[in-house]
C-alpha cells in the first residue's frame, strides 16, 4: 500500500472525526433552542395563570425572576456552542481540503504509473516489432542470396 493510501485513510478518519463532532454540536444547539422554546412557552403559560389567578400573582415575579435568568443562562449557551460550531465547520472544511490534496496526488500518482507503464508497453511492442522485421530482412536476404 502507497504512503499516500495510507494518508488518504488518515485523513478520511479525521474528516470523520470533524463530522460527528460538528453533529454533535448541531445536536446540542437543536436541544438548547428547543429548551429556549419550551421556556419561552412555559413563561407564556405562567403569565396566563397569574393573570388569572390573584394568589398566584404575588409569586410570579419570584419566577419571572428566575426564569429570565435562566433564559440569559441558555442564550450565553446558545452563543457558546454557535461558536463552536463555527470553528467546527471550518476545522471540517479544512479536514475536507486537506484529503482532496491527497486525493488528487494520489490520482496524479495513478496516472503517472499509468503512463509510465503505458511508454513500456509501447516500448515493448516497439523492439518486438523491430526484432522481427530484422528477422525477415534476414530471412529475405538469405531467401535472395
């Protein structure tokens, strides 16, 4: 096996790498905008419920408090991870650069040994052919003598 297949496959490993871990980042920032979501929801409900209900009023700045917190805790997370998830695609679309090189040299290598073999062939046929139109020169000549 080349140097150049075995680089091929390490590079193919590491893409793969850079792929499951910007999957994984996807993933977390599609549960963190869901959480977002449900609390914005759950903000919505208990507004509702207080607006509704004059002893649950008085509590419900105690939670508002706390749940706008937490909303600022989640976006910071959100912000966090939307980072990452830049550095992520760009280590990936490195990754993806890199094995393309290796790709087409690998390629470029093929097609030099292709060539290379292809002038052998050819210079092989060449010397068969020159061998035996020496041979029935000879032929001819000792044929006319």
């Amino acid at each position: 096996m080349s140097s150049l297949k075995t680089i091929i496959r390490l590079q193919k490993w590491k893409l793969d790498e850079k792929r499951r871990a910007l999957a994984e980042l996807q993933s977390l920032a599609d549960r963190l905008q869901a959480e977002i979501e449900r609390l914005k929801e759950e903000i919505a409900a208990e507004r509702d419920t207080a607006r509704g209900n004059v002893e649950y009023a008085f509590t419900y700045s105690n939670y508002i408090q706390a749940a706008m917190e937490r909303g600022k805790r989640l976006t910071q997370s959100m912000g966090q991870v939307e980072a990452q998830i830049a550095v992520a695609t760009d280590e990936m679309a490195e990754a993806f650069q890199e094995l393309k090189r290796y790709e087409l040299a690998e390629e470029e290598r093929l097609k030099r040994e292709k060539e290379k073999l292809k002038r052998k062939e050819a210079n092989m046929l060449d010397e068969t052919a020159l061998v035996g139109f020496r041979r029935r020169q000879q032929e001819e000549s000792g044929v006319e003598s």
